[in-house]
C-alpha cells in the first residue's frame, strides 16, 4: 500500500510475527469507498448545478431530481470529510512513533506539501478551463481566456482536505514534543466507548457547531493570507478537528479493532433516525417534508433554530455512520484482495486528480441526451471513476510520483 495521509496500518517492529494480524484491510477499504463518493458527490454537483463548480450542466428546471441531488450532496458533506479526519487521525501516532518527529514533518510536507502545490498552481487552472467551455450565460465569464487571467484560476479546491490535514498534522507534532513519549497502544487494554460517553460527544459537538456557525456559517468561504487559500466548508471546522483527535485516541486505544457491532448497528439507527426527523426539520422547518423554502438559509447558522436542528443532525449522522462503517467493514472487507488493494492504492491520487478529469469527461458527455440528470448522473459516474482510478494508476507509474501519492 502507498504510504498516503490515510496510510495503511503497519506492524511495529516488536510486533512483526504478528504482522498478518495487525494490518486493518478494512480501513484501506473504507477509505477507498470514501474516495470514489468524494468523486460521485463532484460529479452530482455538475449535474444538480446546486452551486459553483468547476463546470456544471445547466440549471435544472426539474424540481424533484433537483432535490434529489441537493439532498444527496448535503447527506455526504455531513459526514464522508469528517471520516476521512477521523481515519488520518487513527494512522498518525503510529507513524510518528516509527519516524520520530523530523521523520514524521518531512514526509507530511511530502505526501501533502508537493500534492497541495501541484493542484493550486497547475491543477486548478486546468479545471478552471470547465468554466471558459460553459456557455457565458452560465458560467458568466465574458472575457476570453488568456494568461491574465492565470491569478485567478488559482486555488485550493478540494485540497483544502489535505491543508487542514498538515495544519492538525503539525499541531501533532507540537502536542507530542511537549508531551513526550507515549507508550505503543497495547490489544485489549482499553475498552470502546460506551453509548453514554458517545451521546455526550454528539451533544458536545452539536453545541460547539451551533456556536461557531453563528461566526461562520455554512457556505461561508473563508480565506487564509491570500485569497485562493480558501476553505469552502470551514463551518465543519468542530467536525473536523474532534474526528481527527478521535481518530488519534482510537488508535492508542485500539478502537478499531474492538468497537462492537452492537455499537455499529445503534450508530447505523441514530443515523437514520436523524435522517428522517432532523433534515426535513432543518431544511423546511416541518418536519417530514422535503419542500425547499426561501428559509433554507436559516439552516445555515446565525444562532436560528434550524441551524441548531441542522447541526444535530450533522454530529448524530456523522457519528453513527463512521459508528456503523467501521465495524460492517472489519466483518466484510477485512481480508487483503487485488481489487481492494489496488483502488486504495490509487485512492489518493484520485482524490488529488479527479476534479480536472471529471470537468473535461463531463464536458465530452455534454451532448448526450437522456430523460433527465439522475440518468445522465449515473452514466457519467460509471465512466468517471473507473477513468480517474486508471489515470490516477499511470500517474503513479510516473518515476518518484508513487513516493508522494
């Protein structure tokens, strides 16, 4: 497996005749499964047209597939970004502890420093071409496309992931040298988390979610130093931060390997119990009803209370999901094969490649007529991804790209 910021989990040393045993198959899995829906939501943007994108169809006039797509984008950005923190959490302490400290900075600001570089200064500009291929009443560019207008088409896009992942990286890395060595993590010395300190959590991060979105509310750019360092869903921030922390007490505590089922299927219910209350209460304001009203924007943030409904639903769907996935896939995809190894092996590089790909096939399929976008959705995605997990395998094959993706 590559060694990425979701890296695989390895055996320490002392515990090498033990090495078949402790590696987590199912979490190459799991984070495979979260990149090709990192891709399906990108791809569900340019044909819900719900907000800016890179290049999007036009807009839809069709109520019902419109809040089909909104709906499904929404649903993923509650959680899927949140599980790749928290997984990224669960993979840093062993890596520090095999590298040490200056070991550890050196590779992350390779594996994460090269790729943020690559997209924000070359990547971007190429996708950026989807909005000059969009008719000007849509994308409202006016201006040809020339070299001035490079400055512009700079920034972060989705690789916004993976700055925040250096930032918590570094913090990491101040915590321990102030904290000292840690003692390895050792099989069955700690128990998971029961559902009463798992409910306190989600009604902790609901709170602090309200609050920081009466600052910052959901869809909300926010812009570090320049301008095109910028964080589309920074209101995710409490969401972010706490998984990853999560992610780094579940590996010294071993919660991976010894969350219950029973803990997964209560998180699965919560889900989805929060599904079917929350989000039409967050959303419409009553609930059972999937109307889209002008009172969307009350969900938003700014201390109303659907805000406060919205963002319930975000911690209990986040929560029970990751509680739900991580023991479906320990059960079901634990075990090593050649199709799971080689999508985890290419994940990354699709995370880091898929925007440019998915605008120009998007932009090749914009003469295909189908009865409506879901349809056309849904063929898109099954040329999408299996063209971006065989471009993001040729670049790898590149020599010396494989050490970075």
């Amino acid at each position: 497996m590559s060694a990425i910021p979701l890296q695989t989990a390895e055996a320490p040393p002392q515990q090498a005749t033990k090495a078949k045993a402790g590696r987590l198959y199912f979490a190459d899995h799991l984070r495979a499964a979260l990149g090709i829906l990192v891709v399906l939501h990108h791809v569900a943007i340019i044909y819900g047209a719900s907000t800016w994108f890179y290049y999007v169809e036009p807009p839809l006039e069709d109520l019902p597939t419109f809040t089909a797509f909104i709906v499904f984008v929404l649903f993923n950005q509650a959680w899927f970004m949140g599980a790749f923190f928290f997984l990224a959490g669960c993979f840093t302490p062993g890596s520090y502890d095999r590298r040490g400290s200056g070991s550890f900075v050196k590779e992350r600001l390779l594996r994460l420093g090269i790729p943020l570089l690559v997209f924000t200064f070359i990547l971007s500009p190429v996708a950026y071409l989807g909005r000059y291929l969009m008719p000007r009443a849509l994308s409202g560019v006016t201006e040809r496309l020339s070299w001035e207008a490079y400055p512009e088409l700079i920034g972060l896009g989705p690789l916004w992931f993976v700055a925040m992942l250096l930032v918590f990286s570094l913090g990491y890395v101040v915590w321990r040298r102030l904290r000292g060595a840690e003692p390895p993590a050792v099989p069955g010395k700690s128990s998971p988390p029961g559902l009463l300190p798992i409910a306190l959590f989600i009604l902790g991060l609901a709170l602090v979610s309200f609050l920081f979105r009466m600052l910052v509310p959901l869809g909300q750019q926010v812009s570090v130093f320049v301008y095109f360092l910028s964080f589309p869903t920074i209101a995710y921030l409490p969401q972010y931060l706490s998984f990853f922390i999560l992610g780094i007490i579940a590996a010294r505590r071993d919660w991976l390997r010894t969350l219950p089922v029973s803990t997964g299927v209560v998180g699965l219910v919560a889900a989805l119990l929060a599904a079917v209350v929350l989000f039409p209460l967050a959303f419409s304001g009553e609930l059972f009803s999937l109307q889209l009203t002008p009172a969307l924007d009350n969900a938003m943030g700014n201390g109303h209370w659907q805000s406060a409904a919205y963002v319930l639903l975000d911690s209990i769907f986040s929560v029970g999901l990751v509680l739900a996935l991580i023991p479906l896939f320990r059960s079901v995809f634990n075990a090593k094969s050649g199709l799971g190894s080689f999508l985890a092996q290419q994940s990354y590089a699709v995370y880091i490649l898929h925007i440019p790909i998915i605008v120009f096939v998007g932009y090749a399929l914009r003469d295909v007529e189908l009865p409506n976008n879901l349809i056309k959705f849904a063929l898109a995605s099954l040329i999408m991804v299996p063209v971006c997990f065989i471009v993001a395998y040729l670049v790898r094959k590149i020599p010396l790209v494989s050490r970075v993706l």
